[in-house]
C-alpha cells in the first residue's frame, strides 16, 4: 500500500480530498434522503477509487458483486458469514496465486482488503442478528465504497456507516482533528523517506564488528517501514474522519476520535500482543470479532490458528503467535507481567517491585528484537520493480539468513520454555 501512494501524484489526493469534504456536507445535511446519501457514497467511493487506479478498479467492483450476489443466493441461510469468507478466500488465493496480473493485483491489494473485511462482516452480522436483514442494493454499495475508506482504508462497521448516512453536526472540532491527522501522516512520510534511512548514519554511526552493523542496518530498514506504515494509518484516519466518520457520542458530546495506529505502542510495545494490536486497531478489532470469536467453538488454540490465518491471507503481514508463557508466568509468580497491562484492581500480589520492572523491560526489549528481525526485509533500497516481480520471497530468506535465523530460534525457545512451564 504504500509503496503504491508513494507513486500517486498529489492531484490525485488533493482530489480526493475535495470529494470526501463534499461527501461530509451531503451526508451531515438533514434534507438529503438516505437513499441519496447511499448512492452519493457509492459515486464518490468509485470516483476516488478510479483516480488511483483507472481501470483495474474492475476487480475491485468484481469482488463486490460477487459477494452480494452470494448473500442474495444465501439470504435465507444462517451461514451468510462462511459462504462470503469462503469466496473472499478463492478471490484472495487467485489474485495472489497470479492469476490476476502481479503489478496490478499489488496496486490494488489494500483496497481489496478492506472491500473484503466489509462484506464479511456484514455476513456475520446478518448471522448474528445484529444486521435484521440483508442491506439493499444501495446500502451495500454506499457501505463498501465510502469514500472516506475506499482507498485507504481502515475497516468501519455497517452500523458506523449508517451512523455517517444520518449524519452528524460537522464542527470546527471535526476538521480540527481530521486535519490533525492529515498532518501527522505527512510527518510520518517525511520520517520514513528522508530521516529514517539517515538515522544511525547521522544520528548513530554505525561502528563494531560484522553482527552490530548487521542489526543496526536492520533496526534501520524496521524504522524506516513502520513509519510508512503509521503514515498509511493517521492518513486513513484523516480522510474517515473528513468524510464524517470515526466518531462517538456521548450525550450531546461528540468526539472525534478515530485511531488507526499508536506509533508510541509499537515502537516501545510491552509485548508482541500489543504490537499486533496497535499496528492496525480496525483490522485488529474485525480479526477478534469476526474471526477469533466465529473459530472459538473448535478450542481457543485452533481459534489463533484460524486468526493468524486469515491476517496472513488478508494482509500478508507477518506476526508472532501472542507468547502464550506471559500467563503461565504471571501465574506462578502472581505478577503484573502479562503482555497488556494489567488493571488497577487485578489479585496479582506483585504489581510494582523492582523485579517485576525489569521482567517487563526484558519482554519489551525482546518485542523489539522481533520487530527489528521482521523489519529487516523491508529494505527501502530494493528495486519496487523487483518486488513486484515475486523478489520478496528470496529478498526475506536473505535478509533473515544473514541474521541466522535468530527470532526463529528465539521464538523455538520460547515454546520449549512454555511446554516446560505448562
């Protein structure tokens, strides 16, 4: 995804962000009937979706039909949500397998993603009864192209998006935050492409023997990628909230307050758990609601198995299994050392002792470590034409070779210390 809005020129944003401001003033007005706000929603979704990819946004649309069409041949079925997922994973597999052509199939990855999570959670709702019926042919579409996270992204729910259509009162707060977003999505570029591949040159030269400046290097390249990916996510939120989404109500209080991803919980995590959480908070939520839970009924192991399954097919973004010692460990030395931290109020009779400070930066720096592995192949001096030919397969298995295989060996102990502990 971004190395795809790295290649969009600025028009085309600018554009979009004129078209998701007028979307924002027709869904907040009170005399526009909602079928109308549907309809605009789903024009103004395909017109942005359009000026970043022209003509390959046909398979953008395919998936859409077809994924209605499948609802409407199941609508009286109690199983809305497998027969959507199992389509969604047959699209997936195909445009991954290169069927659909490679360049055009990376460009348009990220919007097929969320095109994807959107259908299937409406599925499951309708499984659930938290949808009473199937959406109409205008509300499906007005759903999955609001222009606010056609191209960007992030996942918002049916029932958000229904809270967007019946509008809401815009404020100098609204444009305030959305702005703020904006902004901090063009520091994070700024980060990524200008000051992060100077960093230690600059900041920390790079001195030591052949290992030091192997993991320097590759701190480097993870700095480097996790900024373009927080620049993807405050960009996301930025055009959501301008389009009049991302926010609560309280009262007569509302608060705009969308969050994609906490840059701070992921560059200092507790544990990789909290990694996985705030690199992406949306995806995350549709993972444990629409995944996790859904696969709860065959064991909760099996349940992460089928969770970390469906993020690698949806996002192609590589992730640790959540330590599962943290538990064990905190049980048996009844401490505050599990991987989220823990609530005022927990029974654990350690909270705050000098020990269990030092475990926890220990599971931190060790989160770090991982990070610092997984990031090492996002090498922003690769060729982007390389990638896109299938090099990223055999750039990883390098990149992490030089590294010996080192968080693979970490995380082998790991579960040997865990069977050992259970």
């Amino acid at each position: 995804m971004f190395n795809f809005i790295m290649h969009c020129s600025v028009c085309n944003n600018n554009r979009l962000l004129v078209i998701t401001f007028l979307s924002a003033s027709c869904f907040a007005s009170s005399g526009v009937v909602s079928t109308v706000k549907h309809v605009v929603s789903a024009l103004a979704g395909m017109f942005g979706l359009f000026l970043f990819f022209e003509q390959h946004m046909q398979w953008i649309l395919l998936l859409t039909a077809l994924c209605y069409f499948i609802l409407l041949l199941c609508r009286n079925s109690s199983s809305h949500g497998l027969f959507v997922s199992g389509v969604v994973l047959i699209y997936i597999l195909t445009g991954e397998l290169h069927l659909i052509d490679t360049v055009t199939w990376h460009k348009i990855r990220g919007s097929q993603m969320v095109v994807a999570m959107k259908a299937i959670s409406v599925a499951f709702d309708l499984d659930r009864g938290a949808l009473s019926s199937l959406p109409s042919p205008t509300e499906f579409l007005g759903y999955i192209f609001f222009v606010g996270t056609a191209v960007f992204g992030p996942w918002i729910s049916f029932s958000s998006y229904k809270n967007v259509i019946e509008g809401t009162k815009l404020s100098w707060l609204w444009l305030h935050t959305s702005s703020g977003s904006l902004v901090k999505s063009q520091i994070c570029l700024l980060i990524s492409t200008c000051i992060a591949p100077y960093l230690f040159p600059w900041f920390i030269p790079i001195h030591g023997n052949s290992v030091t400046k192997k993991w320097l290097h590759a701190y480097e390249n993870a700095v480097s990628f996790h900024f373009s990916n927080y620049f993807v996510g405050h960009l996301s939120e930025g055009t959501s909230m301008l389009a009049g989404g991302g926010f609560t109500e309280d009262k007569d209080n509302t608060r705009w307050d969308m969050k994609v991803v906490k840059p701070l919980s992921v560059e200092i995590p507790r544990s990789m758990v909290m990694v996985v959480t705030c690199w992406n908070i949306p995806m995350s939520r549709w993972l444990k609601t629409y995944v996790f839970k859904n696969a709860m009924k065959l064991g909760t192991f099996p349940a992460i198995l089928v969770t970390y399954t469906a993020s690698a097919l949806l996002f192609v973004d590589p992730s640790y299994f959540p330590f599962l010692h943290f538990h064990r460990l905190a049980s048996i030395f009844s401490a505050c050392i599990l991987s989220r931290p823990c609530a005022s109020d927990c029974t654990h009779q350690h909270k705050k002792d000098y020990w269990v400070i030092l475990l926890n930066l220990v599971f931190s720096l060790l989160a770090i470590f991982h990070l610092t592995y997984l990031g090492s192949m996002f090498d922003p001096g690769v060729d982007e034409q390389e990638v896109e030919e299938d090099f990223t397969a055999i750039h990883t298995i390098q990149r992490w070779s030089e590294l010996n295989w080192a968080s693979h060996w970490v995380v082998f102990a790991s579960w040997v210390f865990y069977c050992l502990i259970k």
